[in-house]
C-alpha cells in the first residue's frame, strides 16, 4: 500500500508508507495530487528537476509536497511519478533532490477538488517496521 487517507473534519488527511525514506516521500506526493487528479491516468512526457531543503524532516516534507503544487498552479504541471529521489540529511540542514514525470494539463486529465496548503498540523515521520508520513492538508 502506498497511502491511505484517513477521517478528518474539514480538510484531508492521509498516511503514506515506504520501505525507504525517500519512498515514503514519493507515496505522499502521490497522496496529495490524487485529492485534484488521477495521477495513474497521466502520461509521462515531461520532467522536472528538483531540489528542495529544509532544515528538519518536517520542513523537508512541506516544503517538497509545497513545490508539487506549486508546478500545478503554475506551470500546469501534473505529477505521475517521483523518480530517482534522494535525501541527503545533515547536521546544517536537509536536501531533497528528485525528478518529478508528468503532463501537462489538459481536458484529456479531468481535475477534482483543490489542495489549498500543506499544513504542520498532526504531521509525523516516524521509522517504525518501515518509514510512515501522515499529513494533514487545507482543501
């Protein structure tokens, strides 16, 4: 399983898993772009590259689920596939360097509901039998 959502009054909430951090990482990304598209049904014609930092996992994690939608908000970018993630963590800080496979939009990808922002609220990454993230976002 790579994510499952969970109850929540007022805004989503999902759990996402992973044998690896970084899988983990990729599982919430395509948690939160299943609450606006059908990212199964996206073809891969485009890559973007990414790095991304932040000074703890927490940040690390908002700030890369952040940058997702930012490309959908502002290039049209919609996401299929996370590849070749890496996390590099470091007393100063972490860096996450990934390339993201998509499209872009069109009336072939029908769109539903809208993410309006990754929250830090009941956010958790924890390493038990395998990694676990669970996030709560602003719909």
């Amino acid at each position: 399983m790579r994510y499952r959502f969970m109850p929540h009054t007022g805004d989503a909430k999902f759990q996402a898993f992973g044998e690896s951090l970084e899988e983990a990482f990729s599982n919430a990304a395509l948690a939160l772009v299943s609450l606006m598209w059908d990212w199964k049904k996206v073809q891969k014609k485009r890559k973007i590259s990414v790095k991304i930092e932040g000074k703890d996992l927490p940040q690390l994690l908002v700030n890369f689920l952040e940058e997702v939608l930012f490309l959908f908000e502002s290039r049209s970018f919609l996401l299929n596939a996370v590849e070749g993630m890496q996390i590099k963590q470091r007393d100063e800080g972490n860096r996450l360097t990934t390339d993201l496979r998509g499209d872009d939009y069109s009336s072939k990808y029908p769109t539903f509901g809208e993410v309006k922002a990754v929250t830090y609220h009941d956010l958790k990454i924890e390493k038990r039998q395998h990694y676990f993230i669970q996030v709560v976002v602003d719909v």
